[in-house]
C-alpha cells in the first residue's frame, strides 16, 4: 500500500536530490559525456519533479509551497545545464 507523502517533505526530498546530482561524481576517464553519469543525472533530477510536480494542482497548496515548486523546477534546469551541458 502506498504511503502518502506530505507536500513539504517532498519538497525537502526533492532538494536533496538536486544536491546529490550536483555531488555525484564525474567520472575520470570520460568526464561528464560517460553514458552512466548522464543517466544518473538525469534520473536524479527527474525524481526529484516527478515528486513535486502535482503540489501546485492541489487544493491547499499556497502560493509559498507554489513557488517553491517552481524553484525546484528552475533548480533542476540549471543543474541539468551547469554539469551535462557545460554552461553556466
């Protein structure tokens, strides 16, 4: 049975999941092109919106827990740019 998770604490998984895509370690011999590395990026920041991207459909979401999702979203974006696109 599915437990259900609480908007704030999918919020506070979904920082940690950015955080630990940006401390996950680049490999030495092919850098950020290695295919395991893109994949665990990606999978990393693709959970953490998979947990929040509903909040803002929900009744009692306020417009801090809003825009806090929105954040969350930007974050993963600029992650996603800084370590598998280069650019900052």
């Amino acid at each position: 049975m599915a437990r259900f998770i609480p908007a704030a604490e999918r919020i506070e998984k979904a920082h940690k999941l950015i955080q630990k895509a940006r401390e996950f370690p680049v490999p030495p011999d092919a850098g950020r092109y290695d295919l395991h590395y893109i994949g665990e990026i990606k999978a990393l920041l693709r959970e953490a919106r998979d947990l929040v991207k509903f909040i803002t459909y929900r009744p009692g979401a306020s417009p801090e827990m809003k825009a806090e999702v929105a954040e969350i979203f930007q974050e993963c974006d600029r992650v996603d740019q800084e370590l598998l696109r280069g650019k900052l």
